[in-house]
C-alpha cells in the first residue's frame, strides 16, 4: 500500500512539474481542431535551434488560411483571437496538414509550405514524395519550391541532384 | 491475308512507340518544368547555397532554356563570385549563352561586370557588340555608350550607339557628340527618337553642310515643339535658299502649323510662292483654305 502511496506521490510531483512549465501539450489533439477562429501550434523548426508557429483560421470545420510567419505570412491574427495548442509533435502536425495537400484544395499551398518549415526528416520525405510521384505538376514544382526555401542542407542536396540528373 | 496482318501489327507498333514517345516527352518537359521551378526558388536562397547549383545547371548538360534562366538568377545574385562567373561566360561562353550572359551583366548592374563590357566590346563581333549596347541600355550606363562612339572609327557602330543614346534619352551626350564629331544623320534621328528639338535648331540654323540642315529642318516639324512653327517661319523668311524654304514648309506641314502657312501666304507677293503655299494647305486639308478661298472671291 505504501508504494501507491509513493506513486500518487510522483504522479503529483510530476503533475505540478508540468503544470509549472505552463499550459503546453506535446502531442495535443489536432482534430479538436474543429472550433471557429484562429489556432496556433508550434513545431520544431527546419532552422534548428528553433520552433515554428503555425496559425489556422478554421471556418465551418475546415481551415481557411494556414500561415507561417515570416517571410510570407501576411495576415496573422491577433493575439486575444489565438487558440494555442501549444507544442505539437512533427508528425502530428504535418499528418494534420498533409490531408489538406492531398485533398486538392486551394488551402494545399499553404499547407505545403507548412510543411516544409517542419524539423526532421518527414517534413522533406513528404515533398520528396510529391516531387517524385505526384500527378500534379503544379503541386510538384511546389514541392520543389518550398524545399529550397526551407534551406535545409538535406532539401539542397536534393535540390543539387534534381538539377544535375538528366 | 498476310500482308493485312503484318499492316496491323506495324501500326500497331508505331501506335504504341508514338504514346511512348510523347510519354517520355511530357516527362521531359515536367522534369524541365520542375528543375525551372527549382531555380526560380533559388533566387529567394541565401547566395552561399544558391551560388553553387546555378553554377552546376549553367556548366552542366542542360537545355538553352534552363541555361538562360540560370544566367538570370545568377545575374540577381549578391555575391562577387556570381558577378565573376557572369562575366566569364560573357567572355567566353557559346554564342547564343555568351550574348545572353551579356545582357545579364546589364540586369545584373554591378559596376564591375559593367567596367568589364569594354574589353568584351572591342574583342567582340558584331553579335557582340549588339549586345554589348543592349546591356548599357538595361544598366542606363550612359558613359559607357558614349565611349562606344566617341571611339569608334566604324561608322555603323556610331549609327548604333547614338541611337542607344536616343533610347536612353541622353541629351547630354547626345549633345556632346554633336560638338565633339559634328553634326549627322544619325544624330539628327536621335534627336528625333528623343524629342530634342534645342540641337535640331542648331543643326537647322548651320549652314555649313545644307543636306543636314534641311533634314532637321524638317525634323523640327516632326518633333513638333510649343514654338517650332515661329522657328520654321523665321528659317523660311530669312532663307536665300529655295531648298531650305521648301525644308521649312515641309517642316511646317508635317508639323500641321497651317496658321503659320496661311499667313505666309498672306504676306507673300510672290505668285509661284502663293501657289506652294496653298498647295500645301489644300494637302494639309486646312480649314485655313476656306478663308483663303472666300478671300480670293471677295477680291473679285
């Protein structure tokens, strides 16, 4: 009995660590993404150190804008207007976005560029993937776009090879 | 029968190589598209990643096209390596890529691939030095035109350069090239092209060579300035010459002056004048005419 004693003990501890580091998630909940207005969530950032912001702005249950900020972000909201989801993981958010590159919608864009500002290996497979195998050549050229953009020295060994092969 | 068969079989052949041919073709262009889409990225990179590529796409096997475009970015990169290789295939590069590269350096603007366009001018060909032209005009590096023809001793390419002059609007040394090496044709067209009728008046009132002074006689009628009828008026009284005062009537007729024409042939006396003078009205189609008409009827 006295070590779930101990246990609730540390569970507690633990608790109060977390809710010290502030009101983050890691690995939060993208699909309750559902709610009207502005969300925010942030990613380990293709310029290492570093994290990146995305914002959404959801309307009728599907995003309407997905910004980035920096050099081509326009329109962000204010902060009052924001819900932050705090951390996220790579992969969760690049799968949340991804679904909006192959639905075709115009939001696609975006979400590509989105992407690319992604930490990791995944971020750039994806644009590979589309580069290499999509049907799309506009999406693909795209892919290729945001690729150099993200300046990742991985993106521009690709990029080196894209240009040379014949 | 047979031969039927064998019919088949070869269109069939040909039907299937033709889509495998335009398939491979369309992977060409996508590929091509996406190495375009590539490049044209590059030009948002930093100039230390970008630099490296575009220099690899311009040496490598590619297509004149992507070629060109990586001469462009490479001319939009801020970096000195990127001026030296641009100026290198401005050099030497193969012919249509050595022209293009060229003009680049006009794109590029960088004082130090402009100063390099002398030594390619004077080594150049024709092809060359056409180029050469074109990119001082892009640059709107001025001196470096009027070097071209204060320098040359062809008399073409005095022709080209002052009418890049005229293009770049440089009245200045427009104005220099008429002092410095005398008045001419080409200058004369470039005062035209660049609506500079202060040295047309020069040229107008030399009588020192009286084939340019009746072309830009005339051409003071084509540029049409606020006062260009009083000058051609004053150029048609004071003329000896039946040749200038028929350059001065043109001049006023293309300049559509036929106020300044009616009242020349007011105050003339002179019957064969009086018959030029309305010679050119009725061309001029000028109300003008009616007056000189119910004139002529109310003398009667």
């Amino acid at each position: 009995m006295s070590w779930l004693i101990r246990m609730r003990g540390l569970i507690a501890v633990a608790l109060m660590i977390a809710a010290s580091l502030g009101n983050e998630t890691i690995a939060s909940d993208l699909i309750a993404l559902s709610e009207e207005g502005w969300h925010t969530w942030r990613v380990p950032s293709v310029e290492i150190p570093g994290e990146e912001r995305i914002y959404v702005l959801m309307r009728s249950g599907e995003p309407a804008k997905i910004e980035v900020p920096g050099r081509w972000c326009n329109n962000l909201p204010h902060n009052g207007e924001v819900i932050d989801l705090g951390l996220v993981s790579t992969d969760e958010s690049i799968d949340w976005l991804q679904q909006y590159v192959e639905s075709r919608t115009d939001i696609g864009s975006d979400a590509l560029a989105a992407i690319s500002r992604h930490a990791g290996d995944r971020s750039l497979n994806v644009l590979i993937g589309i580069v290499e195998s999509d049907a799309d050549q506009e999406l693909r050229e795209q892919a290729v776009f945001w690729m150099v953009l993200s300046e990742s020295d991985d993106a521009f060994n690709y990029i080196d090879r894209l240009l040379t092969k014949k | 029968m047979h031969t039927h068969l064998k019919l088949i079989f070869v269109l069939l052949a040909l039907s299937v190589a033709s889509t495998a041919v335009a398939q491979t073709s369309q992977a060409d262009q996508d590929k091509e598209e996406l190495k375009m889409a590539a490049l044209e990225a590059l030009m948002s990179a930093p100039s230390d990643l970008a630099l490296p590529l575009v220099i690899k796409v311009l040496n490598g096997n590619n297509s004149d096209n992507l070629k060109e475009s990586a001469l462009f970015i490479l001319s939009q990169i801020d970096h000195p390596d990127a001026t030296a290789k641009l100026l290198e295939f401005a050099r030497s590069g193969d012919g249509g890529m050595q022209l293009e590269a060229i003009r680049m350096i006009g794109i590029n603007g960088e004082d130090e691939a402009i100063a390099g366009l002398t030594d390619i001018y004077a080594a150049g060909d024709a092809d060359v030095r056409e180029a050469v032209l074109e990119a001082y005009l892009i640059a709107d590096d001025v001196e470096g035109v009027f070097n071209i023809a204060m320098n040359t001793q062809s008399e073409d390419e005095y022709e080209e350069a002052v009418e890049t002059l005229a293009a770049m609007g440089a009245h200045e040394a427009l104005s220099k090239l008429r002092e410095a090496k005398g008045p001419s044709d080409a200058l004369i067209t470039a005062y035209i092209i660049s609506d500079n009728d202060a040295e047309l008046r020069k040229i107008a009132l030399d009588g020192s060579d009286i084939e340019l002074q009746i072309e830009a006689i005339e051409a003071l009628g084509i540029v049409g300035a606020n006062d260009a009828d009083a000058v051609l008026v004053e150029i048609y009284r004071s003329t000896a010459s039946e040749d200038i005062k028929e350059a001065a009537l043109v001049g006023l007729l293309i300049g559509d002056h036929d106020d300044a024409i009616l009242a020349l042939y007011r105050a003339s006396n002179n019957v064969v004048e009086k018959r030029d003078l309305l010679e050119a009205l009725v061309v001029m189609d000028s109300d003008s005419m009616m007056e000189v008409i119910e004139e002529a009827l109310g003398d009667q």
